[in-house]
C-alpha cells in the first residue's frame, strides 16, 4: 500500500502546525527518563509552551503551543532528549515498562538503549519514516500486540522471537543477536521501500515481513506466536524483585502539568512512561513511595486502579486540532467528574484491533448510522475512547467502544 506522501510525522527539528500552535514530539526510547530530563521537560513546558507534558501512544513526549523552537531545542539537547538532529524521528522504541524490575522472561533494560545507540550510528537509517515503531517486549506480552514495524519478544531468558509487521515472523535469535538483526532488518525495510516515500510502514509493502526474512537469510520455525493487544497498565504499589517499590501512575488523559512533572523529578529516581500514556517510578524505598503516593495523588496522578479516568482516552480536539468538531477533552473530564463514566467487568486481553493507531489509516466503519447524543448525555461503561472526528485519532489499540464528534453531536459505535 502506497499513502498520499512523505511522511510528515513531526519532531523537535521540525514541529507540527497544530490549531493551537506549532507541537513538538520529543522521543523518548524505551520511555525511559532520568529526573534531571523530566526536570528539564516541564521547565521546558512551563517556559516555552502551554504549561503541560503530553504523553503519547509509544511513550514519547509532545509539548503544545511551542513559543521558542531555538531555545527547546538547545534546552532538550543539554540533557541528552536531543543526541542527534539527523535521527531524531526515528528512535521510535517501546519496551516492557515493568522489565527487569517486576515480571517477565527476561531484563530488557540493556537493550532499548543499545537499539538506540545502534540507530543512532547507522547514517542510512535516519531515512526511516518517522513512524517506523520498534517494540522490546520481555515475554509477558504487553507491548508485542501494539503492531511494531521491528521488534523482539522473549521467549525464554536468552531466546527471543522476531517480529516483523506486528506479527511473529518465525525466526528465532538468540539474546546477543537481537539488536543487530533488529538493525539489519531496519536496513531490509529500507531496501524494499526504495524510492517510494509513500511506504511508512513495513505493513505497506506487499509481504513486507516475508521479504524482509530473505533480506536476512534466516530460517523460521513453523510455529508462530499469537500476539494479542494487552492493556497492561500498571498501577499502584509495584514490589520489585530486588526488594524495592515502583509506583505505577495514571495521567489524565496523558496530560501531564508541569508542576507536577517537577515534583516528580526531585524524587530523584527513574522514570518509565508507559505506551498507555501513564509513569512508573521506579526503584523507591517504602518510605518513600509512601511519601509520594500522599504528595502526589492530591495533585492528580493515579494510583487507584478503579478510577474511572482509566478507562478514558481522548484525541486533542479543540482547540488543539481544526478538524475536531468540539472541544473532546472537557466533555469526557465533564463525564468523569459527573459520575457518568461506568465500571464494568473487562478482560484485559483481545484479539488486535484492525486499525493502528496511525490517524492517517482511521477510516469510518460501515455501519448504520446510531443517533447523535448531546455530551451530556453520554453515559458509558468500560474502556472507551472520544473522538473529535472521524479519524479518532489517538485510539487504543483494544477494544474500546468509540464516542465519535459530529456537527450534530456525538454518535456511540
């Protein structure tokens, strides 16, 4: 499948004309942040842009409403956000949040920054499209359902399954090969896309993952593993196996405010954000999870994992986007706050949804057309996703049921 053009997916290097000013996308590898970036992050969201941190889908950062490109981009290099302006939009890479710490087959945590550093020092792959997704998933599932381009899922402490085109391509690798096949078939990617600058995506490009196998001269096995999209975010106290504490927190709809952003930072400990636009913070004595569990929970992160803010997400809407019908953000928050967000018994796990998460591949389902209902007269249980338009932008990847923005207001399915 060839799309309309080259891919405008946007960076620090070259921000997105959004309705409500140019937006950066700042990418984050593995999510992993140290305190003095996430310092300089709401400092940078404080100062230069509208005042939040923006978590996204692949646990990356965006900051809106940017004032000064210059000054962030001098600020995010300081702290290492910025090491390279030729490969910048490319270090797309997802990894087990909980890896090496809670859970899993095996310690991932070595190899989201090595991938990195790969990347970084192969010239030709800044040709990558900047939504080329890399995924490290430590076997427990959670991150291999999100339809990588390239990933690897731990099948044991030193095995591992390749994936190509969000399925199990069949070729095994052994760990101390991972990154380097990894690599090589970022190469193979770019050796079938050739000239087409419309190919985003490996899953473009007919039998992509089987041609790509053959680039790397690899025999796969005939069993294959099924991947299904897991939300697996993690919530609240975390005993990790080293007797230390991690505590997982939701963020309302991904938003971030940079006051609390900075409180977070003087924890002085690791940060991990999350593919399900939430954080980890990790490696805390008990005391001091306590202690921030009681600062920060009044100040809106969550640690309770029956909030009903847990089973919303939203696309920007207004202002931030022109082709939003409303402003989705405050009617979702408005139903929150008024009760009309349900629980509801949902299983965790499910088959992959059929569209990525790409805005660029939403297309309208074809089905009856259900009536439309005021905002205000929305009431839904269970996982569910708002939509400024059709495009529903931002969706999760497991099902969920779509609240979708008309101009006569908004339709359910």
């Amino acid at each position: 499948m060839t799309r309309r053009g080259p891919d405008s997916c946007p960076g620090v290097l070259r921000l997105h004309q959004a309705a409500d000013g140019p937006l950066a996308r700042i990418r984050v590898p593995g999510g992993l942040l140290n305190p003095a970036q996430l310092q300089a992050l709401a400092e940078s969201a404080r100062d230069l842009a509208d005042g939040n941190i923006e978590l996204t889908s692949r646990g990356n950062i965006q900051l809106r409403q940017v004032r000064d490109a210059a000054a962030l981009t001098d600020r995010l290099a300081a702290v290492g956000l910025l090491p390279s302006h030729t490969h910048e939009r490319v270090r797309n890479i997802i990894a087990s949040p909980l890896s090496g710490r809670v859970g899993g087959l095996a310690d991932l945590r070595a190899l989201g920054p090595a991938l990195d550093a790969g990347l970084l020092a192969a010239p030709r792959l800044a040709e990558l499209p900047g939504r080329v997704l890399f995924t490290l998933d430590d076997g427990r599932g959670d991150v291999s359902g999100l339809g990588a381009d390239i990933g690897v899922h731990a099948i044991g402490a030193e095995e591992f399954a390749l994936l190509l085109a969000g399925r199990d391509s069949g070729v095994r690798l052994r760990a101390a090969d991972t990154i380097e096949v990894m690599l090589a078939a970022a190469h193979g990617f770019l050796d079938l896309r050739g000239e087409d600058a419309g190919r985003w995506r490996l899953h473009d490009i007919e039998q992509g993952a089987d041609r790509v196998v053959d680039l790397l001269g690899l025999s796969p096995v005939a069993d294959r593993l099924e991947l299904p999209v897991r939300r697996s975010l993690p919530i609240g106290w975390l005993e990790q196996e080293d007797g230390l504490v991690g505590l997982g927190a939701g963020v309302r709809l991904g938003c971030l405010p940079a006051r609390t952003a900075e409180f977070l930072a003087a924890v002085e400990r690791p940060i991990v954000v999350t593919p399900w636009r939430g954080l980890v913070v990790a490696d805390l004595e008990a005391w001091a999870a306590e202690q921030v569990v009681r600062v920060l929970a009044p100040m809106g992160l969550i640690f309770d994992a029956d909030s009903p803010w847990l089973l919303v997400s939203a696309c920007a809407g207004q202002p931030g986007c022109a082709k939003s019908h409303t402003d989705v953000r405050a009617d979702v928050s408005e139903a929150v706050d008024t009760g009309r967000v349900l629980p509801a018994a949902y299983p965790l796990e499910h088959g992959a949804n059929d569209r990525d998460a790409d805005p660029e591949k939403a297309a309208p389902r074809q089905v009856s057309e259900p009536p439309r209902i005021a905002a205000t007269d929305i009431s839904v249980a269970g996982r569910q996703h708002w939509s400024g338009c059709d495009r529903r932008c931002g969706r999760p990847r497991d099902q969920v049921t779509d609240i979708v923005a008309t101009d006569e207001g908004y339709r359910i399915g």
